[in-house]
C-alpha cells in the first residue's frame, strides 16, 4: 500500500478563489496600530493558483494509477480463484470425513479422521488468506475514493484507467456469481446435499467478491466522467 497520505477532504484548489470581505476581522481595531506605515516587508511569494492544482492532479495521478493496478491486478484474481478452490476441496473432505467417522467401524473412523484434517489444513489456510485480501481490498478501495474525491480531470483519466483489469475481474465473477446463485437455489428447492449446498454458495460468495470490486472500480470511473456540479449562490437580500 501507498506510503503517501491521504488527500485532505476539500484538496482541490479554486484558481478563482479569493480572500473574503471578513479575512481580518478577528484582528481587532489596533490590529496594524504599531506598525511601521515606512518599513513594510515585502510579501512572500506565494504559489500561483494554477500551479497548486497542477500539482495536486499529478501527485492524485500518480496515486491512482499505483492503487489502480493493486486493486485489479490479476495475480490477485487467480489467488482468490485458487483459495476458493482449496477452500472446496477442503469443504468436500470435511463432508467425505463426516460421512466415514459416521460409519462407525474402525477403518472408516480413521480414514475420516484423515479427511478432516486433510479438510481443515485446505481451507482455513485458505479461508484466512481471503479474509487478509479481503481487509487489504477494503483499505484500498477507501483510498481510491479519498484520492478521487479530491479532484476530478478526465484528462488525466487514460493515465489510470484499466479497462483490461476491470474486464478480467467482472466477467468471470459474474459468471461464478450466477452460476452459483443458480445451483444454491436449484439445491435449495430440490433437497440437495449439503455438499453442493456448501459449494455452489461459496462459488456465489466468490463471484460477488470479485463483481463488487470492478463495479466499484467503474463507479469512480463513471464520477471522473461526470461534469462537477456547480455551486448555487445564495440569493442576494434586496435593500
């Protein structure tokens, strides 16, 4: 993760903005008494508007382009894709082991007491590396949202824009997201085992995993795309 902090809430500079009718009314009336009408200091110089803005695009840039190709890297969706396969394999052992300790006769005791641990060493490894992935994804889709709510310019947009990442991530979740929505409802209604039970709902819980990532992803693209609404001005008091 991205050792910069985080963008102020309000960081977009206004090149147009100025200092109020009331920026020195706090000073009180003997405010400038003892100063010297003949010795003024010179004003320090201070950065144009513009160069403030342009500064803040290329460090927001920059910035998004970095957590862009965290968040969407492939490696990551084949990790999550291996670990819910473990945790699968580890689901389907733990059923066969319950199945044979059942049995009851020695043989089967023993050989689903090796399923089990067999099961337990797949899948709560596994399980807790999705959980970890999941906690990083939640830390990094909260930057990608302060870093973009700092500014807006589509002209910037090509520099971190992944339509190819984004693509990887939706389409095949979606397709397990359905696929498994649709096979925990057809066990659901027809009586089905708790094993295709258990893995068409992880399958499901691992589509929806990767489809909320690439629509968030196309959300914060859409809103750089969007014009930046303008502020209405108060109404003016008639004398």
């Amino acid at each position: 993760m991205s050792a910069r902090p985080l963008p102020p809430p309000d960081a977009d500079p206004d090149p147009d903005a100025t200092a109020g009718p009331d920026a020195h009314a706090d000073a009180g009336p003997d405010a400038d008494a003892d100063a010297d009408p003949d010795t003024h200091a010179a004003p320090a110089a201070a950065a144009p508007p513009d160069a403030d803005r342009a500064d803040l695009l290329a460090e927001r840039t920059e910035e998004l382009r970095e957590l862009t190709a965290r968040y969407l890297a492939r490696r990551r969706a084949l990790l999550l894709w291996l670990a819910t396969g473990l945790v699968a394999a580890g689901w389907a052992a733990a059923w066969a082991g319950w199945r044979y300790v059942a049995a009851g006769d020695v043989v089967s005791v023993a050989l689903g007491v090796f399923l089990l641990a067999l099961a337990a060493g797949l899948a709560v490894p596994s399980a807790l590396a999705v959980a970890s992935g999941a906690r990083d994804d939640l830390e990094a889709r909260e930057r990608l949202r302060a870093w973009a709510r700092s500014a807006r310019d589509r002209d910037t947009l090509a520099r971190w824009h992944s339509p190819g990442r984004a693509l990887f991530w939706l389409l095949p979740s979606l397709v397990l997201c359905c696929f498994g929505s649709a096979s925990a409802a057809m066990a659901a209604a027809g009586d089905g085992s708790a094993l295709t039970l258990g893995l068409a709902v992880l399958l499901a819980g691992t589509g929806a995993l990767g489809m909320a990532k690439a629509v968030g992803y196309y959300r914060l693209v859409s809103r750089e795309l969007t014009p930046v609404p303008e502020v209405d001005e108060p109404p003016h008091e008639l004398p």
